[in-house]
C-alpha cells in the first residue's frame, strides 16, 4: 500500500507546496486530468516521475470544456479511487479545485487557440478547445510546472496545448505520450465506461478501421477514397454514426492530398450515446 496522497485545493496551497519542492531543488511535472482515472492516465504520471522529481496531478471536471448537452453531470467521479491510483503510480500531489476556485464569480477570460483548434473536434464540438486552453492555461499558470504530460489519445488537444503555451510564452515543456490501450487496441477513455457489453465488442473495431486505412494509403489508395472507406466500414461494424475519420497533416491538421508530408489518421464515432475518438500516426 502506498501512503495516502495528499490534497490541495486552492491555488496558494498548491503554490506553497510547490514552492516549498523547489526549495528542495527538485523539478515538477504536471499531469491534467479530469479524473475517473485508467493506466492512459497513470503513464502520463509515471512519465512524469520520469521527466521531473515531483509530479503533480489535478483534478477538475472543467464544465467550459462540456456544451449543455453534453456529459458533465454523468461524468464519472471517483476522488477518493482516483487518489489511490496517482499514489500507486508514483503521483506525489493531487490538486483538486472546486469549481470556484478556478471560476470564481466575475470570471470572464476565455482562451482561444485559432488555426488548429478549428477542424474536426472544433467543428464538431464548436465550444470545445475555447474551455480546455482556458483551464490548461490557468492549470500552468497556477502550477508553473517545468513540464506538463498530455496524452497522444487526444491528439488535437495536444496540438492545441502545444500552441498556446508557444503563443503565450508559458515557460514550460509539453510533453506527449503515446496512447494507452486495452487488449483488443481500444484506446482507454473514461468514457468507455458508458458502454454496453455489446457496444464494447463494436468500440474495438474503431482501432482495427484506422490500421486497414493505414494499410491501404500507403498501398497507394488516394486518402479522401480511404476516408470514406473506413467511415462504410465504422457504420458496418455498428458504430450509430461516424463525425468523422481523417487524414491530415500531423503537424497542422489541414487535410492533405497524398503521403508526401507526416500525416495522423484521426477519427471521432457514437456508439448509442456515447461519443469516442482515436488517432494514430500514418
Ligand atoms: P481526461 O481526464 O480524459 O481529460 O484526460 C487527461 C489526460 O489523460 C489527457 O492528457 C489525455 O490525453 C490523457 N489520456 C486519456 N486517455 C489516455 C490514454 N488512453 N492513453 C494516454 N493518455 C490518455
């Protein structure tokens, strides 16, 4: 058993606890999480123990990140078992916020990351990246970690992350990691909880639909005909609904016409009502 994890939950706790690590002369690593914690989240922290000498989670199920009808009230949330994980996995601080803590009354700042926040998960989710850059932001302004660990699973999100610590000159490292998987290359998400042991036996074919489409591009097949191959083949499989799967440029995200450039295959598909995504390099 590892020993209890402690918890803080304003921003000067965290900055004293912080500080105090520094006076020790050891680095911080910062991991964002929104909770209902699996291994994708606990790499993110064991890399972080790597990287840095003090490794720091949060937790905050961030409300600007969800649309009104989106999940935020069934979102799961399990402090107590999530705390427990980061302790095993090597986690040497939890920050966990209320919600006025990081949206005090008056709050009225919002950041917005053009360019590669505005395809695919921003079109689809238009509110979407505004509320993760404005709580990423805040998370490393907060914290001032030296590094701060993202998974590759989200990897527009990433993109978007990258971009607005450049942008705004946040003194710090962002680091990504490669995407944690079940047995059957489901890419582990918080939300696969949601689904049904049937709609589970059909989530596992989203991974083995991007590997075909991997496959056939670089057979030669020209990639818009390998895009609307693999969404027949996601509404074969069972998926309810397909919003998209693309390939694009893996720095940029703009849509590209053949394999002359890195390219990510990205795909976003429903199964009843729960919405899962995946990527992976071409
Ligand atoms: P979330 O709690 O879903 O907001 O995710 C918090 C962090 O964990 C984000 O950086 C995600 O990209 C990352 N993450 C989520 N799922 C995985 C996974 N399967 N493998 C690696 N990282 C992940």
């Amino acid at each position: 058993m590892s020993a209890p994890l402690p918890i803080v939950r304003t921003v000067a706790e965290l900055r004293a606890a912080i500080a105090a690590k520094r006076q020790e002369g050891k680095t911080i690593g910062l991991v964002p999480t929104m909770g209902a914690l699996h291994e994708g989240h606990l790499s993110l922290v064991r890399a972080a123990k790597q990287h840095c000498r003090f490794a720091v989670a949060t937790l905050f199920v961030n409300p600007k990140q969800f649309a009104p009808h989106e999940d935020f009230d069934r979102y799961p949330r399990d402090e107590a078992g999530d705390a427990t994980l980061l302790a095993s996995a090597g986690c040497d601080l939890l920050y966990a916020p209320e919600r006025a803590v990081m949206y005090p009354d008056g709050f009225a700042t919002s950041v917005l990351v053009s360019s590669v926040s505005t395809m695919l998960e921003g079109q689809m989710r238009p509110h979407f990246f505004g509320g993760v850059a404005t709580v990423v932001t805040k998370l490393l302004l907060q914290a001032m970690p030296d590094a701060a660990f993202f998974g590759e699973k989200d990897y527009q999100q990433l993109l978007v992350i990258k971009q607005l610590a450049r942008d705004l000159d946040i003194p710090v490292e962002i680091v990504g990691c490669p995407t944690m998987r079940e047995h059957d290359g489901l890419a582990m998400s918080s939300r696969n909880a949601y689904l049904s042991a049937d709609e589970r036996r059909v989530a596992a074919r989203l991974n083995f639909v991007m590997h075909d489409a991997i496959k056939a591009v670089h057979a030669g097949a020209p990639v818009d005909a390998v895009e609307a191959e693999a969404n027949r083949h996601l509404t074969a499989a069972g998926f309810t609904s397909v919003d998209y799967v693309a390939i694009r440029n893996a720095d940029t995200l703009k849509p590209i016409a053949s394999l002359t450039e890195p390219a990510r295959i990205l795909a976003a598909a429903w199964l009843g009502k729960t919405r899962l995504i995946d990527n992976m390099a071409v």
